[in-house]
C-alpha cells in the first residue's frame, strides 16, 4: 500500500505538470521566476500557470536531465517551491509535535522534510511528457481560505485515478499543501508514520534519518521495533 501511495504521487506530480501545456513552448529560462499572474490569479488558474511553465522548462532542458536527473532539482525549486506551503505541510505532517519542537527543530525538519520530497519525486521528471490529465469544473468557494482542485489522471493500463490538490490562500498567493490520491492524503499518510517514529525515537533522530534515508523507511523502521 505504501509503495503504491509513493508511485501514485509521483504520477500525479507528473501527470499535474502536463495540465495546460502550450503547443509553443517558452525557454526554460524565462520560466525561473514566479508571474504576477500567479500570485494574483485564482487557485485553478495559480495551478495551471506553475503546471504550463514547469513542462515547458523540462522539455527545454530535457537532455541535460536525462544525462543528470539532478538537473531537474534546480526547476523543480525554482517553479513549484514557490507555489507549495513547504511550512505549512510540514507542520501539518508534524501535528501535535509541532508544538512540542523548539523554532531550531521546526526549521530543521522543513528543511529535512523539503529536501527528501525533492529527492524522491523530483527524478521522476525527468522523464515525464504531456500525458493523459482531465481537469474537472471547480467546485470550491474561491474566496474560501483553503480550497480543493480536482482532476483525474488517466494510467497507461487505463485505470482512472482521482487526484485533488489541497490550497490555502497566503499572503503570496494561493499555494498548494497536500495532495489526495484515490482518497490517501500524503500529509496524512507522512503523518501517521512520522508519530509512531517520533514517539519512539524523538525528533531529532527522525529528522536525521529523514536526512540520510529519506522518508519511505520510517513506517518498515518503527514497524520492526
């Protein structure tokens, strides 16, 4: 079921990169900075304006990323950083020991927790293409504080899977904190194996796992205790 979860997210990140691709496609390097339109725009449209300039930045630079998938890190921070609440789910994942962490170990696990997100996801852009995406009709309240984007990504077996994107609305815009597959959420799920780890071990020692294993063997580690 984990490593299910763990395959599904990955899909979905690349299935959500290839929401609203342009035919023309615009350099990679003009696509570094964040637009006014999407700090301003509504949460679908904040969505598909990250989604359009990270798919035209890989297939810009998609050599270079197949010759060293590290390369996509670099695109990765510099377009969907900024529109994803690293703080805000890192806080959510940690729950009630959020509150118990010093300002030191709460910047500690976002950086942790950041990095290992981008290791585990971040290579599989690198072969990612325009795939089979279908963005439903918005249902939210979009004066709401959070709202939920919908879509639906079709497998190459066929099977269609529901994906929604958690948003909140920040200052800096809206920007996305969790996603929900088949009805998982990965906050939730990052969140149920972190507590037994926590609980067991304490912070600092999962953080500095985190650093060195990532975050899939948390639940096999505290399991096997």
């Amino acid at each position: 079921m984990k490593q299910r979860f763990l395959n599904s997210l990955v899909a979905a990140i690349v299935a959500r990169a290839a929401l609203g691709m342009s035919s023309v496609l615009v350099p990679a390097v003009a696509l570094a900075t964040p637009t006014d339109v999407a700090a301003e725009a509504g949460p679908q449209e904040a969505m598909v304006d990250v989604s359009r300039r990270l798919f035209a930045a890989l297939d810009g630079n998609r050599a270079a990323i197949r010759r060293n998938p590290e390369a996509v890190y670099p695109l990765v921070e510099q377009i969907l950083l900024p529109r994803f609440d690293v703080d805000y789910a890192a806080q959510l994942v940690l729950a009630r020991h959020w509150a118990e962490a010093s300002e030191e170990q709460r910047a500690h696990f976002i950086r942790a927790f950041y990095t290992a997100l981008l290791h585990t996801y971040g290579a599989a852009l690198a072969d990612a293409t325009a795939d089979r995406l279908k963005v439903l009709p918005f249902r939210g309240d979009a004066a709401a504080n959070q709202v939920v984007v919908r879509t639906e990504v079709t497998r190459a077996t066929g099977a269609v899977v529901p994906v929604d994107y958690r948003l909140r609305r920040t200052p800096d815009g809206w920007k996305a904190f969790d996603v929900v597959i088949e009805g998982i959420s990965y906050v939730r799920n990052y969140r149920t194996d972190l507590d037994s780890e926590i609980t067991a071990r304490g912070l600092d020692a999962t953080i500095k796992r985190i650093e060195t294993q990532g975050l899939g063997a948390g639940a096999e580690r505290t399991a096997s205790r």
